[in-house]
C-alpha cells in the first residue's frame, strides 16, 4: 500500500461513509445497490472492491453463475430483472462519463425503469463507488481476501 488513507484522513473517509449509509437507506435495493457497485468496480479494475462486493453479493444469495455474468449482463438474458438490467446500463455509462457524456437515451433508459428519486440516489451511488475506487487504486489498497495469504 502506498499510504493508508483510511488513517491519514479519518474525516474525509468518515464522510463518505455517511454517503454510504445514505444509500443503503435512501430505498434502493441493497442487492441491486451492491451489483452496481460490483459493475462499477469491474470497469474501474478496483481488486478491492471487488472482492468485498463479491463477498457482500455471496452473503445475499446472489449465486456465482449471476455474479460472473454481471461483466456480461447485456448477454445474460433473464439473468437480470429489467431494474437490473437498467441499473447497470446507466452504471457504465456515468463511470464512463468521459467518454460517453452520458447521452440522453441512456437517460431516457433509465428514467423510464426508475423515479427521480431512484435515479438520483443511483447516480450519488454511481458517483460514491468511483470515489472508493479511485481512492483504492491510487493508493494501492490490497483485497481483504489477499492478506490472510500474505502471512
């Protein structure tokens, strides 16, 4: 690791934890909550998040066949419910942001699955699990699952 964030600034950390918990109680789905921060994980290529909403996933029943297929979601057919399907849609294409600009039919999209409340809470979801991920990359945070093997 190439410093520890989580003790050099305990407040910045803190404060996205009251993000976090924000999310968890704002009514979306925690399942559909922890698969979006799965997709956005996967595009970031945060090994960190990774394995912990991998972990979380597990906990909540999603099996293993649906958590390998959700970097292939758009292939999975019925694997994903249409709210799914939508949250990941718009998931990609705010990580994405830079390059997509996040087009109007991807609004569109997504407006007509979710309510405005819904898709706001979905992007500030969106927007928090890049933050982590950001955080984790540049500081080189290794996966939970990875120190027990480093003894």
């Amino acid at each position: 690791m190439r410093l520890d964030y989580t003790k050099i600034s305990p407040g910045g950390v803190k404060a996205m934890g009251g993000v976090y918990g924000y999310v968890m109680q704002s009514g979306l789905d925690d399942v559909l909550v922890d698969l979006v921060y799965l997709r956005v994980s996967q595009i970031n290529g945060c090994a960190y998040c990774l394995d912990m909403h991998t972990k979380d996933l597990i906990e909540k029943g999603v099996t293993p066949v649906k958590l390998a297929l959700v970097q292939a979601w758009h292939e999975a057919g019925a694997m994903f419910s249409e709210r799914e399907k939508a949250a990941l849609a718009w998931a990609e294409s705010v990580t994405r942001v830079a390059d997509t600009h996040v087009p109007d039919e991807a609004f569109e999209l997504a407006a007509a699955i979710f309510s405005e409340k819904e898709l706001a809470d979905l992007t500030i979801a969106i927007g928090l699990m890049n933050a982590y991920n950001r955080l984790a990359i540049s500081f080189r945070r290794a996966p939970e699952s990875t120190l027990a093997l480093e003894v």
